[in-house]
C-alpha cells in the first residue's frame, strides 16, 4: 500500500541553524510528493511539491528533491526563523483516473527559538 | 482567487446526534476531498467527490457520507456522533478532472466536539 513516514518530532532549533525534516515513502505507481505546513489553529498550506523524479520543490526558502532511488522526499532550509515554528507534514498523491487521495506522514512540530 | 470556505468553524455536539459541515471550494475547483485530523490518527482521507459523484473513499464507517451539488460546493454529515469523532476535518479542493492528479488546496478547517 501507500505509506509515508517522518521523522518524529518534536524538533527544537535556534533561529537561523540549518533544518531538515526527513521523509521517505512507500507507493504503488508514481506517485506526486508534497509538503503541507500547519499553523496553530489553522488548517494546511502547501509549502511545496514534487512530481516527478528528480524534481525539485522549492518555496519560502525551503527545499525539498523527489529521490526515486531512495524513496525520500527530504525537506530543507538553510536558516530558520521564528516564523517558521508550525508542524510540517510530509504527503504523497497517487490515484487513478484523476481521483484525488493524499496520504499523510504523522506531522513534524517544529519549534525555532529566538 | 478566494480559498477554500469551511462552515462552521467550530461545533460542540452530544454523543448520538448528527452533524453537517460545509465546504466550498476555490472558484472552477471541481473535485473536493474530505480529511479528519486527530492527535492519535493522524490526517486520515475520508471521500473525493468530483462533479457530483464520490469517486473515492477511505476507510471510515457508514455514519460518515458526503454529497456534492452542482456548484462543486460540499457537504459532509456525521450520524450518530460518537466521542471519538472529535476532531478537525478539512477540506481540500482541486482542478483535477479525469486523468490528471492536481494539486489540492486546504480550508481552515471545522472543529468538531463530541461531548
């Protein structure tokens, strides 16, 4: 089946360190990969998105590769912020016949102190 | 382009009544998918509707249906409201057609309590 796994959290970083969030993934077909955040009391916004391998998703300074031959969707960012403080999730969409289905890795909580 | 509408954005439910959300979606969007969110299980899909049919479903009870009208908007309806059906549940929506997986767009949200 589709599964998506995360590195568990909670993650605690000082503002400006270096961020990686690890994702890797299971699927049947080729599946498109995602990274959601959400911010408390909010519903998901996505960050940025891969689909195809090698792609590379980009947006806000975050970074994320589509690896076929590793099955991860790493996501990255070269200094955090504070603002970045929210809980990341890593997701993967195969469907067929346009059906759309997103399945969910647990959520990373990622903290960036000042 | 206005986002994904959910209404209400929060609901305080008894055990055994039912419950109806709303969800519009992003103008010309005509596929919205269904999604609850709790601290145990995590984001778990719950149906896709796309012009007015459910083309997929996940793994929850018959208490759980959804509908679709002719304007894309949605509903979803929770029967016989259980304790465990506490949780956010949100609504995403795409211009996928038939074929093609797009990518999906996030309401805020509705919070359901089940007392």
């Amino acid at each position: 089946g589709n599964s998506v796994t995360q590195m568990e959290g909670p993650v605690t970083l000082s503002e400006e360190a270096f961020l990686t969030i690890n994702c890797t993934y299971t699927a049947t077909g080729y599946p498109s990969l995602f990274w959601y955040v959400q911010y408390p009391g909010e519903g998901l916004q996505l960050l940025l998105k891969a689909t195809k391998a090698d792609d590379k998703g980009s947006n806000k300074g975050f970074e994320a590769t589509y690896r076929k031959e590793t099955t991860s969707f790493h996501l990255e960012k070269g200094s955090v912020q504070v603002s970045d403080s929210a809980v990341y999730f890593c997701a993967l969409s195969v469907g067929g016949g346009g059906a759309q289905k997103l399945v969910f890795g647990q959520g990373t909580r990622l903290t960036i102190n000042p | 382009k206005a986002g994904v509408t959910q209404t209400p954005r929060y609901l305080i439910k008894t055990r055994g009544q039912q419950v109806t959300l709303s969800c519009s979606p992003i103008s010309g969007h005509r596929s919205v998918s269904w999604y609850q969110q709790t601290p145990g299980q995590g984001l778990q899909f719950l149906f896709e509707y796309f012009s007015e049919t459910q083309r997929n479903k996940g793994n929850f009870p018959g208490r759980f249906s959804g509908r679709q009208f002719s304007n894309s908007r949605s509903e979803m309806n929770v029967s016989t409201l259980e304790l465990g059906d506490s949780a956010l549940y949100l609504c995403a929506s795409s211009s996928a057609g038939t074929g093609r997986l797009e990518t999906q767009y996030f309401g805020p949200g509705t919070r359901l309590l089940v007392l």
